[in-house]
C-alpha cells in the first residue's frame, strides 16, 4: 500500500469541518486553516496559523462562501488544489485558468449534499477538468463530468435551481393552504405524492425541448397559463405574496403570445433561451 497523501482543508465551517472529518476518518494527515479562531480543530488535525502553512500539503481542499474570499488566499505554493467552494462555471474556468498559469494541478468540483451526509455514499461529489479525483472518494461518490472545468458548477446551480424552485412553490403552496388553516403534515403527503408524479414526465420533456416539436394531446400552454393566472389570483385574494406564480405566469404568458399556446409547456424553453 502506497503512503496517503497529505491533505489540508482551507475553511472550517459547516461543510469544510465535514470534509476535515472524513479525511481524518479516511487514515489521510491532515492540515486545517480558518480565517478565524473560532471555529473548534476537527480532532485528529492539525492547525496551520497560515494558508501558507497549509499549503505545504500535497493536495489543498477548498471550502470557503465565496470565490471573491477565496482567490486572494490562492498562491503558486499549492500543488495540487481541490476546489470545493461553489461558484459560477466562468468562476471555475477562470480559476483552472489561473492554476495552469501557475503550476498547480487542479480539480473542480461541487457537493450534492449536506455536511451530515459527508463520508457516505449518499453524497455525490461531481468534477470536472481533471479526471484525477485525488481525495474525493473520502467525501461521497466522485462523479466526472467532463473535461471542461465549468461543468461541475454548471451542473451544480442547474441542480440546485431545480431544487429551490420546488422549495419556493412548496412554501408557496404551504402558505396558501394554510391560509384555510391547512397544517403542513396534512398537505405534506399529497405533496409528495404529486412531485413523484410532476419528476415522471421530465424525461419526455427534456427530450421535446431538443427535437423542438412541441405538439401535444395532453396539455397546452394556454390551460397552463389559465392555471397559473388562478394561482397568482388565489394567493393575491389571501394577502399572500406573489412574486414565484406571477414570475412563472408571466414567463408563460410570453411564450404563449409568441405562437405557443397550443403547444406543450416545454415550448416556455424557447423564452428562457432568448
Ligand atoms: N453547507 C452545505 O450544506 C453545503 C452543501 C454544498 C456545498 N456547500 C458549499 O460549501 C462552501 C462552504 O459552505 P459552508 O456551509 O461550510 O459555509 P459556512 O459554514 O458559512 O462557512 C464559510 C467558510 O468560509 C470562510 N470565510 C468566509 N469569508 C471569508 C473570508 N473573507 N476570508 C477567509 N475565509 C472566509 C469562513 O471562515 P470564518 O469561520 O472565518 O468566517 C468559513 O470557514 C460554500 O461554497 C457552499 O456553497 C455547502
């Protein structure tokens, strides 16, 4: 068996301490830094006063907010850098950009998962630009996506878009039951139920956004727009906010008088491509 590498871990918040943790369970030495001391050492690390200290690691595992915070730590003295913080493909590109100026062998990639789930194989770790995955399996299953550095982030916010956008209508959807005093565990199950049935017709849709042939006998964009126009009302008449159905009612709506209301819904793609 081959020696482990030495691994640091720059940033101690809720997932980086996940990721410290994991490495330590792993068998991996390894080096923790944070810009500041209040957040507790990961047991069985080792705290690096510096970046540079930490940067003495065969590889550098980056989990920090932003990469506004993280590009000015980053140095020529990293070997091989790991980049964890999630950001924008073109944040990515030029990120990957900037360690093949300088030497340095990078991997990006982004974690579909929750700090509590690090270290199983229910975390899904994606990357892109270099197939090498280094540490990754200590965190979930490393997925490659592609050569091209940006994927992972692109990958990454499509993802989470698709998330937050069923968490908006949910909350939405929350606020307007419970305005007839409907409970959340009593609506909770119809509500998943529903979104079993709404992921089954996403494969046929994805396929009618590519060959672009938006006929259909199941349902128009005109009854959707009819429908969403009643949701916007239906909360407007309870107090409720309406900026999610009144943003998709309207994003429809110009579809629709762009020659698609007998098409399919998947035709509102050709307003987003615009
Ligand atoms: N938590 C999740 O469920 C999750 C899931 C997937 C991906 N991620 C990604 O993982 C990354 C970290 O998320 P997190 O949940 O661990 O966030 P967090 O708990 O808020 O931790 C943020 C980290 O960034 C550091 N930081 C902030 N501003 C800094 C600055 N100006 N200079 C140096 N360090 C700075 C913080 O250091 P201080 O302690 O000094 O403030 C801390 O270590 C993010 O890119 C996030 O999108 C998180």
């Amino acid at each position: 068996m081959g020696i482990k590498k030495t691994v640091s871990v720059l940033g101690l918040g809720r997932m980086g301490s996940a990721l410290a943790n994991a490495l330590v369970g792993e068998g991996y030495e390894v080096t923790v830094w944070n810009r500041s001391g209040d957040k507790p050492t990961p047991a069985g690390t080792k705290r690096a006063a510096t970046p540079q200290e930490a940067f003495k690691s065969d590889v550098v595992v980056t989990c920090l907010s932003t990469y506004d915070v993280q590009q000015p730590l980053l140095t020529n003295e990293i070997k091989t850098l790991v980049n964890l913080t999630s950001g924008t493909p073109e944040q990515a590109r030029a990120t990957a950009q900037w360690a093949k100026a300088n030497g340095v062998e990078y991997v990006d990639g982004v974690i579909m998962a929750v700090p509590q789930q690090i270290g199983t194989a229910s975390a899904r770790i994606l990357f892109s630009g270099n197939e090498n995955h280094h540490v990754l399996q200590a965190f979930g299953e490393p997925v490659h996506l592609g050569e091209d550095a940006g994927l992972a982030a692109l990958y990454d916010l499509a993802l989470l878009g698709v998330m937050w956008s069923v968490f908006g209508g949910y909350l939405q959807a929350l606020a307007l039951v419970g305005s007839a005093g409907i409970a959340p565990g009593k609506f909770t199950p119809l509500a998943t139920d529903w979104l079993a049935t709404v992921t089954t017709f996403l494969p046929e849709m994805g396929a009618v956004t590519q060959s672009r042939n938006y006929e259909t006998d199941v349902s128009a964009l005109d009854i959707n727009v009819s429908g969403l126009r009643l949701l916007t009302e239906a909360n407007r008449e309870q107090g409720l906010d309406t900026t999610v159905p009144q943003a998709l009612h309207d994003l429809f709506e110009r579809a629709q008088s762009n020659g698609h209301g007998a098409h399919s819904i998947a035709s509102v793609i050709e307003e987003i491509r615009k």
